[in-house]
C-alpha cells in the first residue's frame, strides 16, 4: 500500500468481511494514517489491535511525535513493551525539535544506560541537540564517541558536526571537520557554506558554493541568499536570486523570505514588490504574502518617515493592519499621523476607520469616525461595515439614517453594510425594505452579495420557499455563494427536499472543491439522513477532493497565534479548548437568566 486511498479501501474491505489482519498490514495502516494527520484513525486502529510488536509501536509513537503530539508519544513510550533504537531515537528527535532539552538528555542517559545500541540517527540528534544549547563541550563528547564508534565519517554524521561547531562559534574545529580525508556530500558541502555565513566570510561560503556548481540544489542557493542578505550583502542576494531563476533551480518559501529580507535591507521597494508579485504566482501561503506585504508597507512608511509621508502611503498602510488584525502596528500609524498634524480627510479616515473595526476596537472606530468633518459616502461606508461586523445593527441605521439627511446618496457597497446588519439581527421585514428601497428609490440594480445578504436572512428566518423564489427571480445568474448560503439554511431548518435541490445547483458548479461536499454531509446529518451522508462522502473520495481546514490567527504579545479547526495538536490546544467551554458555558448561562427575565416580566 503505497497511498492513503488504497489503505482505506483494503482496510474498509477487511472489515466488511470480518477478516482478521495482520500485525504488519495494520502497522502499515498506522503509518499511513499518520503520515496524512489521521492520528485518531491510526490511535483507534492501535487500541484495538489483539497483538502488537516493536514496530507497531513505533509507528504510532513517531505518527504523534511528527505531529507534535509529544505529551501523548512519551505516555506510550513509558508503556511500551517493547522498545529498540528507533523507539528512542523517535522520542529524542521530538523532544530536540521541541525544545525540550532536558527530556531528550534524561532519554539518552537511559539508552546509553540500559544497553540500547546508539546509532547514527542518536548522535545526530544529540549534535543538533549540543548546537540548539550552544554547548560545545557536549558537542565534543559527542564528536569523540563517534570517533571511538566509528561514525564520524557518515555523510550525515559530517555535517551535523560541521553545525554544530559553526553553531557553538567554533569554526576552525568545522572546518576542520569538513578538511579531513574521504567524500564529501552535498549536505556536508552545504552545511560548510552555512558554517561560513554564519563566520562572516561570504568569499568562502561562495567559493564552497562555486565548486562542483553542477550539484548544487535548492538549499545550496538558499544558504547562499540568506547569508548575503544577513550580511549586509542585499545586491548579492539579488544577483544570486537572478541567476537561481536563470539556472531553472525551484525556489521555495525560504528563497522568498530571504531574497525579501536582502530588498528591506536595500529599501528597494520596487524590486520587494517584483518579488511579492513572484511569490503570488508561486501560490505561496496567504499568511507569508500577507506578512510581507505588512512589512513592505511598514518599510515604504519608514522610508518617507523623515518627510511627510503622503495620504497613499499611510492607506496602504492601515489596510495591511487591517487585513492582519494587527491593531498595535495600526495604532503607531495613527499615532504617527496625530503627533505629525498629517490632515486626516475622508480617505485616510476611512482608512482608519476601517483598521480599527477590523482589528476588533469598534469603540476606537466610532470616536475616529465622530471627529472627521466633511465626511463622504467611503467614510459613511465603512463606519456601518465596521458595525454591521460587528452585529451593532440599530448603530448601522442610525449612520444610514445620517447619512441621507446630510444628503450623500448611497451606493452598492453601503446596501451591503445594512442588509447584513440586518441578517444578524434576523431583522426580515427591515431588510426586506431596504432590499426593495435600493432597486425602487436608489436605482442600484442588485449584486450577488445583497441576494446572498437577503437568502440568508429570510433562511434564518426559516423562509425557505421565500428564499428560493428569490433565486428563481434574480437578475443576474445564482453562483455557488448563492447556493451555498441556501444550503446553510437548508441545514438550519433541516429541510433535505430543498436541499437535494441544492447540491445538484452547487455540484455542478463546484464538484472539485471538498468544501461544498462537508457542506452537504453536514445538511444530511443534521436530519439525521446518514445513508446521505455516507452516499456524498463516498462521492468525496471517489472525486479525490479534500477540504482545507478553516484557519484563523490572532495577535498576543506582537506575536501571531495561528488556529486550525479541529487542531488538537497545537502546543495551547489544551488551554484554548477550556476556554471556549467556559465561555459556551457563560453565553449558555446568560441565555438562560435572558429567558427567566423574560418569563418573570409576563
């Protein structure tokens, strides 16, 4: 088995018909499960096998240590039965990786004294080990038990020693190192350029690199950029950067960051943005364009910081933190234009208007708001997006309201604002009135986000036919937002008629995006249709089509905290998951005293 589809499918087959497999085709299974994240299948699987051997343990207990789950690999490390090198060596890895420096020193004192062979993935461990502590003392012992075993000349064992002496600062001892008698590998060749950039002596590192051109690879260039750029040598970074392209070598996420890093040195915001356009067409991770694209903004800033920046730069600016939720960087910008009198008119206003209600201050928005003069339709807009966000939907009107009696006439954008206050309100007869009011007293003709606005609205409502004879109706052609946002409805108001309706509609657009299948499992399981779930998931792995998990981040302490769905690996999981039970408990409790309020006032 060399693929998860065909792990299921053996292992569905064996169940069905009540064979009783193997220890080594349920160890593969477990290390396939783990290998794609499926750790509680693979655990499941685990509990329920009648017999176990060494290697069935170690599957499971590297399957955990791969996906940090370290506290639950060291509770079965201590109950396994049987353990060998690879049992430890899996263990001592996770804890060097992890930081847990202590832990892996007590587990290697253990292996050396309960007789377990010590091979060389152990030493390596332990010299990456040495290296992290910057303990070139330990590094050395290490290095002379290797002598001793004779396994200081594998490929590996060579360039973990040259790491861990650049990184101790002792770099005559890594030179030495990769000077002595036998081959010498790419990863050796490598790790030697690294050794001198970190030394400061980018003429060595490069004249390593030069040598034997032919086999350099991804991070032989990568070594090579990052170290120019870190030390202060952003125009080599960008040539190497040139001829990396030329040579057709595939650049990674550490190319861009590094190259990125040589133009904030140079504060050459041209080529950054050459390169941000680079990494867009890489499809690079959203999180590592957005960073950027903060920081770059950030670095123009600074650039005219000693000038006054004009009103462009600062937009760009703030719309950065807003995208980001990065409130602090947000305020230092406000701050910079309060203590430098820069005239904060409507744009820029909006600008940070829309900052602050985005990075979750709707108290900081509204007094923004309140002291600009000679407001605008933007500025009006987003101050009722900021309170529509943030469910205030009376404070929504109220702007709306202001805004015809100063005589600004509303656009789309302003409809949406108010048509989704009134969505989270459940407001159906106001939002069905501003919905008619928009096409009969504004003449603006209505888009796919005021339907899709006004279908959910009147689905939360449990409208259902109301909704779909408003798709029937539209203007322009339903998309998949549209019959998406119908099936949620579907979903709340357990109606399975409509929503069979509806999968046909949004399979037929989308049949490759795994979201819209969980979308549809869902609806089916919330009636409790299970053979229809069961029919769309298997249509799911027939299609091959995944879902990526919902993502969010937040900013604590300047730093940014990133939340998968459904993550119990993250290293605060534990923390995060009490804390959202306490608060569905408070927000349960405060339902409830609401409810008695109410009953006591009849």
């Amino acid at each position: 088995m060399k693929s998860l589809k065909q792990a299921i499918r053996h292992h569905s087959h064996i169940i069905k018909n009540g064979i009783l497999p193997s220890v080594f085709f349920n160890n593969q299974l477990i290390e396939i499960y783990c290998k794609n994240g499926l750790l509680f299948q693979a655990r499941h699987l685990f509990d329920r096998m009648p017999e176990r051997n060494v290697f069935t343990w170690n599957a499971i207990i590297a399957g955990y240590v791969k996906n940090n789950g370290l506290t639950e690999a060291r509770s079965l490390f201590d109950t396994a039965r049987e353990k060998d090198p690879v049992t430890y060596n899996s263990m001592i890895s996770g804890y060097v990786g992890g930081g847990h420096e202590c832990q892996a020193l007590e587990l290697f004192a253990e292996m050396h004294g309960n007789g377990t062979h010590i091979d060389e993935f152990t030493l390596t461990s332990m010299l990456n080990l040495a290296a992290r502590m910057s303990v070139v003392g330990y590094g050395k012992q290490i290095h002379a038990y290797m002598m001793k075993t004779n396994n200081d000349s594998d490929c590996f064992g060579v360039s973990s020693l040259i790491d861990m002496y650049s990184k101790c600062g002792c770099f005559l001892d890594a030179f030495r190192v990769f000077s002595e008698p036998g081959e010498r590998d790419l990863v050796s060749k490598n790790a030697m350029a690294a050794a001198r950039c970190r030394q400061g002596e980018l003429d060595l590192a490069l004249n390593v690199f030069w040598k034997d051109m032919d086999s350099n690879d991804t991070v032989s260039w990568n070594t090579l950029i990052s170290g120019c750029a870190q030390n202060g040598r952003g125009e080599m970074a960008l040539e190497l950067f040139t001829l990396m392209a030329k040579n057709g070598v595939r650049k990674n996420e550490h190319t861009f960051a590094s190259v990125l890093s040589a133009c904030s040195s140079l504060k050459a915001l041209k080529h950054g943005k050459e390169i941000h356009a680079c990494v867009l067409k890489n499809g690079l991770t959203l999180e590592f364009v957005h960073k950027w694209w903060l920081s770059g903004c950030l670095l123009e800033f600074r650039m005219k910081e000693k000038g006054v920046p004009d009103a462009l730069i600062l937009i760009n600016v703030l719309s950065a933190c807003a995208i980001q939720s990065a409130l602090n960087h947000g305020k230092e910008i406000h701050t910079y234009i309060l203590r430098s009198w820069v005239e904060i008119e409507e744009k820029l206003g909006s600008a940070l208007v829309d900052m602050y209600a985005k990075c979750g201050e709707i108290k900081y928005s509204e007094e923004t708001f309140k002291r600009i003069t000679g407001k605008d339709r933007v500025l009006y807009n987003a101050m009722m997006g900021g309170f529509a966000h943030h469910g205030r939907v009376n404070e929504t009107i109220r702007i709306f309201k202001d805004m015809l009696y100063n005589c600004i006439r509303p656009d789309a954008i302003t409809f949406i604002a108010l048509l989704s206050a009134c969505r989270h309100a459940g407001l159906v007869e106001e939002g069905e009135k501003y919905f008619d009011s928009m096409i009969k007293n504004h003449g603006i003709s209505p888009e796919i986000d005021h339907y899709s606005c006004i279908i959910d609205l009147l689905g939360r409502a449990g409208q259902l036919d109301k909704a779909l004879l408003m798709i029937e109706r539209m203007e322009v052609k339903p998309d998949a937002i549209i019959w998406g946002t119908f099936l949620n409805a579907c979903k709340m108001n357990r109606n399975v008629e409509l929503a069979r309706e509806a999968e046909e509609k949004l399979l037929r657009m989308e049949e490759d995006n795994g979201a819209r299948y969980v979308q549809l499992a869902n609806t089916y399981a919330a009636k409790g249709e299970w053979s229809e779930m069961g029919r769309i998931r298997r249509k799911m792995r027939e299609m091959e089509v995944k879902k990526h998990p919902g993502c969010s981040w937040v900013y604590v302490e300047n730093k940014m905290k990133i939340f998968v769905s459904n993550d119990r690996l993250h290293p605060e999981a534990e923390a995060t998951y009490r804390m959202l039970e306490a608060l569905n408990a408070e927000m349960k409790c405060g339902e409830h005293c609401s409810t008695m309020a109410g009953l006591m006032n009849l």
